[in-house]
C-alpha cells in the first residue's frame, strides 16, 4: 500500500504585491446506493424553478442550491480547484483504486470527480456517484455509474466499499454522525474513507479582511441561514472528531490554505484563489438567492446590494482572504 502524500501548501500565503488594488481580479469584469436509489422517471426530471433558478426536485428543498447548467459549470470549477489546492490530487487516502476497488462518491454532484477517478484508475472495479440531481453527462468511463439517491436515508447497499468519498457537502447533510455511521458501515474491513471540506470562516493572515467586508457578511449569513434549517454551513472542524466516535482508525487531518482572489504570490496558489474569486463573483447569486430570501427574509433589494458588494470585494482585491480546507482520511480496522 502506498504512503499516503503530504502536499505542500504554505503556512501562510504571501501576497503578490506587483497587483494594484483594483486590478488584481480585473478579467472577472463587473459581473462575473441506498434504499432511496432512483430511477431517472419523470418526477425526478420534472425539477423546480425559484429565483429565476433551476432547482432539484427529488427530496425538495433538501438542498439549497440551484443544479442549473450555470451551476454546475461552476461545480466543474469548484473539482479543478481542488485537485489544483492538493497538487494534481483527487484523493489523499493510500489506495490504490486500480487494485479493483469499489468506489462511492457521495453527493457528486456533476459527477466530475468520479468521472476524473475513472480516467486515471481504469483497473478500478466500480466507481459509484449519488447525488439528489440527474445532472451527470452520459459519456462516462465504463468503470463509473451514477445514481439519484438521498445519503441521508437508510443505505442498502449489496456490497460494502473500498473507498467512501465525500467532498463539498457544507449545507447538505442534517445529522452528519449518523451519515458518518452509514459511511463506516458500507466501508469493508480495512477500507478508507475520506471527507473534504473547507472551514466556512473567511479570515486574513495580514489584517486586510476586515468584519464588514461584504464576502464576510455573506458567508455569516449562510451560516446563520444553514443554522436555522438545521443543515451545518461548517461542519469541516467537527468531522475528525465524528470519524472517530463511528470507529474509524489511523485517522489523519491535512489541512490547507484556499485564498478567494488572484493575490497569492505562489502561481499554483493564484491560480486557484483566482478560481475562487470567480466562485463568489459567479456563484454569490446562486449562494444568497434561497437562504437569504425563503430563510433569512432579506428583500430582493437587500440581496442585490450583498451580491454586489461581493462582486465588488473580489474585484478590488484588497482582502486577501482565506479558507482552511481540511481533508480528512480514516481507515475501517481490519
């Protein structure tokens, strides 16, 4: 079995300082299975519209996001920032998927990752992705299937895993130790999980991000938003401790720096905070519109001006701010 990496990733972040304030994100310009397993039947492809967003519609209102195509090429960003965050990596467990390995990708989403898992691990024996949404391409290794599926009913699954994945879940899951429970579970003997999340609280190593930063504001606001719907916005530092109280072992937390905006000095760095400013001046619509309003209660007005604010921060580039982002890797005993 191999070792498992440790990628590198600075304690601290430097800034490039030959961005001017305001030009350091110019290019984004002003606007940027369980026994619940279901078939693709009419009603899961019906879907709901809200907020001039597409929304799933199997297990409504589980999920506070939109599954639209604007979306999910923002979830296809979101995979490549990852695997960029953790040097070319997917996956940080010791494994070896081409070892016939069966695979299951919790909430996949787009299906990206399982699908990028596919390609580079052809001797994998099956790779599984479940999601609330039918929004994965057709054109699919031969080794990668996916399923609608809700992870917080009873699983039944006929056979347990190699490797349980799960990676950007943050309002999505109600009662995390007992998905947690499922996942060690349907993990054989010997097998590896491994949770990816970042610590959904913005701050900056040099002071630049200030409290009524609006990309603060928002992130406080889901949290409260997610905290009254009972679906965790940061479960990320409580998931070591949930690994272990299920029985896992070997139990290793890497953590990393996610800057928001193209001011790190480090190229890899800013290619991957530059991402993640197109994240929040792209995505803030999709992040706000549903817990803000049907939540929170904020106006239409409200909104738009938090939005725009967001866009602005990550335009002006003056806030070099950052998310921890933990990956957790544990073993089933043998």
């Amino acid at each position: 079995m191999p070792e498992p990496t440790r990628p590198e990733n600075p304690e601290r972040v430097e800034v490039d300082e030959t961005i001017a304030e305001g030009d350091g994100d110019s290019s984004y310009g002003s606007d940027v299975g369980s026994s619940a397993s279901t078939s693709l039947n009419s009603s899961v492809l019906k879907y709901e519209w809200k907020h001039g967003r597409r929304y799933h519609s199997y297990q409504s209102g589980t999920y506070q996001f939109p599954n639209d195509e604007q979306e999910q090429d923002r979830l296809d960003m979101i995979h490549h920032v990852f695997y960029r965050l953790l040097n070319d990596r997917i996956f940080l467990a010791p494994i070896n998927p081409n070892d016939s390995l069966r695979v299951l990708d919790i909430g996949t989403g787009t299906g990206l990752w399982a699908i990028h898992l596919g390609d580079e691990y052809p001797g994998a024996e099956t790779i599984i992705g479940n999601d609330l949404s039918p929004i994965q391409p057709e054109w699919i290794p031969p080794n990668v299937q996916f399923v609608v599926d809700d992870v917080e009913l009873d699983w039944a699954e006929p056979r347990p895993f190699d490797f349980i994945h799960c990676r950007y879940m943050a309002a999505a899951i109600k009662d995390w130790p007992r998905l947690v429970k499922q996942m060690y579970e349907n993990t054989k003997p010997g097998g590896w999980v491994e949770l990816q999340e970042s610590v959904n609280e913005l701050y900056s190593q040099d002071g630049s991000l200030k409290p009524d930063d609006p990309m603060v504001q928002m992130m406080e606001g889901l949290t409260k938003a997610c905290e009254m719907i009972g679906r965790s916005m940061n479960p990320a530092p409580l998931m070591e401790g949930w690994i272990k109280d299920a029985g896992f072992v070997n139990v290793t937390v890497q953590k990393f720096k996610l800057p928001i905006g193209g001011w790190p000095k480090d190229p890899r760095l800013k290619e991957v905070g530059t991402l993640m400013g197109v994240n929040f001046t792209e995505g803030v619509e999709a992040f706000t519109a549903a817990l803000f309003k049907d939540v929170l209660g904020w106006s239409q007005e409200e909104v738009t001006i938090l939005n725009a604010g967001v866009r602005n921060s990550i335009k002006k580039g003056s806030a070099h701010a950052i998310f921890d982002f933990l990956v957790v890797t544990a073993q089933k005993p043998e």
